[in-house]
C-alpha cells in the first residue's frame, strides 16, 4: 500500500513515520492492531465485527529511504528500514475526547518492541471534533481587536530579567515600553506567582499604568500575566483576578498545565490565552521520535489558545528556519474554519534585524505578533527606542527597503544595527 484517500468522517486518521530494522508494514499492522482491539495473545472476544467497528486499520504505507544508524540506539548492523503509515481509528472506539485520542493513538504506541524510531507526523480530525470543542476565543482578529493594532504586526515585548524584578520595578519598565508605543506586552514564562512578586502584587502596580495610559491616549496596550499553576481552579481565579482589573490576557505554560486545566481554563475565562509551548522540545527535537509540532498544536488549538509561540528566524534556540516556518504555517491553517486559527508569536532571540527575513519567508503576512525581550531590552537607548527601532525595520521590510538605508534617516534602528548585529546576516535565510 502506497497511497491512502481522503478519510471519512467517522475516522481519525494519524500518520506514523516508523523505523525498524525489521519489518516496517508489519509493524504499522501491530499498531492499528495492538493500539485498537487486540494484545499479545489472541482474544476469544476479538470477533470480525468488533474488530470492523472499533479496530484501527492501515490505509497506506509508503516505504522511504533505509538508514545507516538508528534513532534509538541498538546493536546490529542495518539498515534500518523507514516507512511512513497512515493509520485509520473509528471515532466509535475514540470519541471526541482529546485525552482518549492521546492515549489510544498516541501514548501507547511508542511502547511497542520492534521500533528504533517511530514519530507522529500527521493528525487529520474528523468535524466532531470541532463541535466538541471551543477553539480560541479571540484568536489573531480578537488579538488585533484587543490591541488596537491592524495593518501591521503587533509588536511585543517581554519583561527582564525574567526573574528578581518586584512589582514596582516591573511597572517602572512597563511604563516606559507602553510610553514607547508597544501593543504587548508579558511576563517571562518563568514568572508566574513567586513570593516577592505575587500574581495579586504584580496586577496592582501594573494594571494603573496600562489604564492610565489608555485613558490619556485611547490605547490600551495587552499585558499577559503568567497564571500557570498546578491547581486548574486556582488558575481560573488568578485569570478572573487579572480580568476584574481590567486586564484582557494571560500567559499559559500549555505542557505544563496538561490538556485537562486548559479545557478548564478556556471555559471559563475571559482573557487572551497566550501559549507557551516550553516542553514541546522534549517531544520532538530528535527527528525520529515524539512528534511534529503540526500534530502537537492541533490539540491546543481546539482547546482555545489564542496566540502561540513558535519560535523566530534565527532563533536563540535549537529549531531551524525551516522548522519555525512549518510551525508558522500549521497554526495559520484553519482546522476547520478560519476562526479556529491562532496568532503566530514570532519570538526567541528576536530583534528587527530578523523582520525582513519574517516578512519573506512567511508570505509576506503581517497577522503575527513579533515578541521581542531582550531585543528590546537590550537596545543602547533603553526599552523605549528598541520597540521603535523594531517598528522601523518592520516599516523597511514591508517596504523593500534594506535596513541599513532605512536606518539612516532612523536612529533607533541604526543603534539596534549596531548593537545587535547586521541584518544582512540575520536575514540570508530570506
């Protein structure tokens, strides 16, 4: 089997990317066998009609090229063969439950014998799924509702050091980054309700300076506070917390709080559901196992988060250019409807020598929200002209025009040049 046609709608199918040394089709048949109705052993209640209403059945399997070493390391000489499966699983026997799907199709299957690599590259759910759950609440068009912001970026910074600011210190750096006209702005994901600077704490030094600001200019600048924590109830109080304050969004460690808190959290919440996807990493950053982050966002995505992190051009981290232009173009797909999409955060690392790579290599879209920290920190002449000189490259990039000509007649950019480096060299992914 080579090809695989488009699935019903009482499927879900995933798709495997298998590596053994032994027989790769077979092993994509034990999966839909084992991860269904069956186990090690024949089962006397294994009948040909449960197995044709609720047993998971392979569809296609595509043979690709052996490799010379596998991803987990075992002894022998290969090659270790690669296929990729794509197998079908009854909405009867999985639901719509996302936990279940996790499970079933999922959780288990890395357990079986005979894998030197398996990795989930595709998920395409049937609409149930969509009737099920909420997805996000606002969104790229509620984010640019709630900031303000249309025909361009949103652009965002993030509050450093990302750990030891007090509360007063942290509404000191706000003021001067809302005075330099930023849209957004967070705390560090790392910040969430430590003892010398509480949630509570923090909300009343900075939500004066957010409303003052807007009642002097009509500009209302987000600010996501982190409320992670392990307790769902405490979390939905700490974003009730930050809404009666007059807030409108909040930072959440997704892997962190596990599908079950978000679900919890999504309903009952009145905020912007920032997503940090810390964790995905331990997913997916070797090739030949976990997961890809199209198969890993679609879960989050239906359970409301609004804008996700996905990384930059020239990251600080380990993800390529390439990979954060997939992830950009997955949470930009609609899985349903257009509504269903999230804001893409462009970040990590990210300063305005990035933005002209950004603009090409993402289509030459604006719907994105460019979160720099420490590129705008770090700016010579403090946070306040680094948001301005990443709102004069984005200017540069929309209009074809290189940033060290742009930064001639702008010097808060020309400083951010100089101190961050050439953007010629940030941008030679373009």
């Amino acid at each position: 089997m080579d090809t695989a046609d488009t699935p019903p709608d009482d499927v879900v199918r995933l798709t495997y990317r298998i590596e053994s040394a032994g027989d790769t089709h077979a092993l994509a048949r034990k999966i839909a066998h084992d991860q269904s109705t069956g186990t090690f052993v024949h089962l006397p209640g294994e009948t040909p009609e449960l197995k044709a209403r609720v047993g998971a059945r392979v569809v296609a399997v595509r043979d690709l090229p052996d490799l010379d070493r596998p991803s987990i390391p075992e002894d022998g000489p290969g090659p270790w063969h690669v296929a990729e499966a794509d197998i079908d699983f009854p909405l009867e026997a999985i639901g719509t439950d996302l936990a279940a799907l996790m499970t079933i199709a999922i959780g288990g299957t890395y357990s079986i014998k005979g894998f030197s690599g398996i990795r989930v590259t595709g998920l395409r759910l049937p609409p149930a799924f969509a009737e099920r759950y909420p997805g996000p609440q606002f969104g790229t068009a509620g984010t640019r509702r709630l900031t303000g912001v249309h025909g361009r970026p949103v652009i965002g910074s993030i509050v450093k050091p990302a750990l030891g600011l007090r509360p007063a210190e942290t509404a000191a750096m706000v003021r001067e980054l809302v005075e330099a006209g930023v849209d957004f702005i967070k705390d560090d994901e790392k910040l969430m309700n430590p003892g010398y600077s509480s949630l509570a704490d923090r909300v009343r030094a900075v939500m004066p300076v957010i409303l003052d600001h807007e009642q002097r200019t009509g500009k209302k600048v987000m600010y996501a506070f982190g409320i992670s924590c392990t307790d769902p109830e405490e979390m939905v109080r700490q974003a009730d917390r930050v809404a009666d304050a007059g807030g409108n969004a909040a930072v959440i460690n997704i892997h962190s709080i596990g599908l079950g808190a978000m679900a919890w959290l999504r309903r009952r919440s009145r905020l912007a559901l920032h997503a940090h996807r810390n964790g995905w990493d331990i997913l997916t950053r070797h090739p030949g196992l976990g997961m890809d982050f199209s198969v890993y966002q679609q879960f989050w995505r239906l359970l409301g988060v609004d804008q996700f992190q996905i990384n930059g051009i020239g990251a600080k981290y380990w993800e390529s250019d390439d990979s954060f232009v997939r992830s950009f173009q997955a949470v930009t797909t609609p899985l349903f409807h257009p509504g269903d999409c999230a804001m893409p955060v462009v970040c990590s690392g990210q300063w305005g020598g990035q933005a002209p790579a950004t603009w090409a290599r993402t289509g030459q879209t604006q719907d994105l929200l460019y979160l720099c920290g420490g590129g705008v920190v770090s700016h010579p002449g403090g946070p306040g002209a680094g948001v301005l000189a990443v709102r004069q490259a984005w200017e540069a990039a929309v209009q074809g025009i290189p940033l060290e000509v742009y930064a001639r007649e702008h010097p808060p950019l020309a400083q951010s040049l100089a101190r961050f480096g050439s953007s010629s060299k940030e941008s030679s992914d373009a």
